[in-house]
C-alpha cells in the first residue's frame, strides 16, 4: 500500500495531465497545481493529523520563492534569449531563401534531389537556429509548393519538411539541451558536443530514406527537366551559399569547443551574426529588427512562464518525497539496469503524444535524471538519448507542434491525414536512431572525451 504522500503525489501528477487537455496554460497549471495541493497538504496535517511528509506548515511557500530566485539567477539561462534572437533573425535574413534556389538548381534534377536539399537546409538550419517552429514554416513555404509541382506526393513532401525542421531541437545549439542541462547541472557544452554526431547521423538517415524511397518508389517524386545544365559557376554559387550559415555555426560551435567562450557568450554572437548576416542580405531594417525583438520576448517569456511553474511543481513534489517514490518505483522494476532505462524511454515516448517536450524536460527528467545516475549511466549519454527520443513528440499526434506549424502553412490540397502519414516512417527512423545510440555510447561520449581527454 502507498502512503499518504504517496497518494498525493499520484494525484497531483494526474491533475496536471488530465489539466492539460482543458487549454489552459501550462505556466498557471502548474503553479495553480503547487498552491493547490500545498495548502491541501498543509491543512491536513494541521487539523486532520495526516503526515503529509515535509509540507507541514507554510514555510514551503518561502522554499518556493527561493527555490525560483535560484532558478532564475543562473547565468547559463542566458544564452536562451540570445539564441532564440539568432534563430528569428537568421530567418528573416534571406540565407534560406539563397541556399534553397542554389539547392534546387543543383538537385532537383535528380529523383528525390529536392527533398535530399530540403534535409541538407534543414541541418544547416537546425546548427544555427535551434527554433523547431521557424525552421518548419520557412522549410515549408520555400519547399512545399516546389515539391508538389515536381509531383511529390504530399504526405512524402510533409514528412521531409516537419522531420527535417525538427533537427534543431536536437542540434547544437539546441535550446533543449540548454534547459535540460540546467535540471541536471551539467555542463551545456557537454551536452552540445554529445548531441552533434547524433543529431547529424539522424539528418542523414533521413537522406538515405529519401533517396531509397525516390530510387524504388519512383511515384512518391519526380524530377525536374527544364533546369540548366550543371556549370562550375552554379556549383561555386551553391557553395558560396553555404558559407554564411556554415561560419554562423562554427562562429557558435567552433567556440564553444575550442573553449574560447561559453555557451552564454557564444549565444550573444550567434544573436550579433545572425544580425550582421540579415544586413549584408539587404533584409535588416527597424521592423525587422522590432518584430524579432518583440517574437523573443514572448517567446522567452512563454519559456520562463513554465520554468516558474515547473519550479513550484517540482519543490511541492519533492516536499511531499515525489522523487523518492518515483525513483523507487523504477529500481523495484524487476529488469537489468539498461531495461529501466528502456521503460523510461518508453515513457517519454508515450508522453511525447500528450506533453510539450518543455514539460516533459522540466517535470519527468529531474525526476528520473538521479536514479539513472545511481544505475551508474553517464548521465551526458543519457540526456542526449532523452533528448532523441524527446524529439518526437514534436512529430506525434495529437500534440506534435511540428504538425500544426506545418498545417497552418502548406496548400490547401495537403490534408491533416497527409501530415500524419507522412511523419511515421521518419518517427521510425528517429526511434532507430535512438537504438543505435543506446547501444553505441561512444556516439555520444566521443567527442566530450576527445575534447576532454
């Protein structure tokens, strides 16, 4: 039988899914929850002599406060407005738009060619942005009607462009990663070279499955006949193209591993790069720069909103022994230490379906972060797996944004259940990707450890 804690413990977890589904913001479903069931906690134990563990008096809600001034005075949140500004302006700065022409040219005259240039932009994309939502509707209205002209059948074409505009969430420099490094305490920079070859490897696998499925199921795509012919100048133009989001990323990256700044001073000159980038493209001007100012801040408040939530949630949680119970409910899973780690993958998968990967991040990963340290994982490899298998909750339905973003913004010919069919072969290959890195550690560790030795 459980304990009394434990009881409400299950019943404040269940609030916050069953909430979930009633539109109200994550940010105040949380702190609404914490309140709720502290104060139900507290009054229980004063009049009713319930033993509610540690929430016995109103204290917690100073331990709160403490807990979130903490949370808000760590310097690495820094670097989360700063890419998110980067990101905006990289997509108002025209790269895109250059590197998708130079890419069509090249590629499209072959089968399959222009959703292999979508993928390539996408990783591009994805090392110098980190925004999921920007890199889906810029790939989308650049692609979408390109690829349909070019007889691509829509679901083929939606699931190129919502897998492919998924990769930032995963590539550094990745705003998950950012987050979940900060609930663990772990080094961003770890993180962010720890997640490079895997993110990379996934954007090639889903090449490869482009190119086989254009190759023996010659009705998904055709290729175009009316473009030039190949020249050295358009292969120096595509080229050209890719230097200046290629210097962003090693302006970003390249200093990060290098050691020359940390992720938060990297962060300030991908934000100015991205900047000086839109300028030199003729595309920067006080509206432009207005409207990516005004973007981040709203989106940066919307992150910190739920950090807020998420903090009070998990100091009730805790208070109340929560991640005692649940560490103790994973260790009593009669499996090996890499089974637990399966189930909780598992998990994250299941909800990916329901949750927001920010949710996700901020409630399950503290909670299970500890006990696969005490199993004795590396916990770099194991947050970078999290995060692989994270991603897809931006492909599934009913709550995967990718979906709506892409909805919003393809022709109207291309239906919902187009969307849907086409992301599940890439869902496939992400949860191949996931495997491989689960049973290849050093995809992970190699890097860190040629940089650390």
């Amino acid at each position: 039988m459980f304990e009394v804690n434990e009881y409400i413990v299950i019943a404040m977890l269940s609030s916050f899914i069953l909430l979930i589904f009633t539109g109200y913001p994550v940010a105040w479903i949380l702190a609404g929850i914490s309140v709720l069931f502290s104060v139900g906690s507290i009054l229980a134990y004063q009049y009713f002599d319930v033993d509610t563990y540690f929430l016995t008096d109103w204290r917690i809600f100073g331990v709160m406060v403490q807990r979130i001034f903490a949370q808000m005075s760590n310097w690495v949140l820094v670097a989360l407005p700063m890419f998110i500004f980067m990101g905006l302006m990289l997509e108002r700065s025209g790269v895109a738009e250059r590197l998708m022409n130079n890419f069509v040219n090249l590629f499209g005259r072959f089968r399959g060619g222009l959703g292999v240039a979508v993928i390539t932009i996408g990783i591009l994309l994805a090392a110098s942005t980190g925004i999921v939502g920007a890199s889906v509707v810029l790939l989308a209205m650049l692609s979408i009607p390109a690829m349909l002209e070019q007889k691509y059948s829509p679901a083929f074409a939606s699931g190129i462009v919502a897998s492919a505009g998924t990769l930032g969430i995963l590539i550094p420099p990745s705003i998950m990663l950012i987050i979940m490094a900060d609930q663990l305490s772990l080094a961003v920079g770890d993180l962010f070279m720890g997640a490079l070859i895997p993110g990379v490897m996934l954007g090639l696998m889903y090449i490869a499955y482009v190119i086989i499925v254009s190759i023996f199921v010659p009705g998904m795509s055709k290729p175009r006949d009316d473009l030039p012919p190949i020249t050295w100048s358009m292969i120096a133009a595509t080229l050209w193209a890719v230097v200046p989001p290629l210097g962003l990323i090693l302006a970003v990256l390249g200093t990060i591993f290098l050691g020359i700044a940390t992720p938060t001073e990297a962060a300030g000159v991908g934000a100015l790069g991205a900047t000086l980038l839109a300028w030199m493209n003729g595309k920067l001007n006080y509206e432009v720069l207005k409207d990516v100012s005004r973007k981040t801040t709203l989106t940066t408040a919307f992150v910190f909103g739920i950090f807020l939530g998420a903090t009070a949630f998990a100091v009730v949680m805790r208070s109340l022994g929560g991640d005692e119970f649940i560490g103790g409910l994973l260790k009593g899973i009669p499996l090996s230490p890499e089974g637990i780690v399966v189930v909780i993958l598992l998990i994250t998968f299941v909800a990916g379906f329901f949750l927001d990967w920010l949710e996700i991040s901020l409630i399950l990963l503290p909670l299970v972060g500890p006990v696969v340290a005490a199993l004795g994982f590396d916990l770099t490899w194991f947050v970078v797996l999290f995060a692989l298998a994270l991603q897809t909750s931006f492909l599934t339905p009913p709550v995967g944004f990718s979906l709506f973003y892409l909805k919003g913004v393809v022709p109207p010919q291309i239906k919902t259940t187009d969307i849907y069919k086409g992301v599940i072969p890439f869902i496939m290959i992400q949860l191949l990707a996931v495997t491989l890195v689960f049973y290849w550690k050093d995809l992970v560790l190699w890097l860190p450890g040629v940089r650390y030795g």
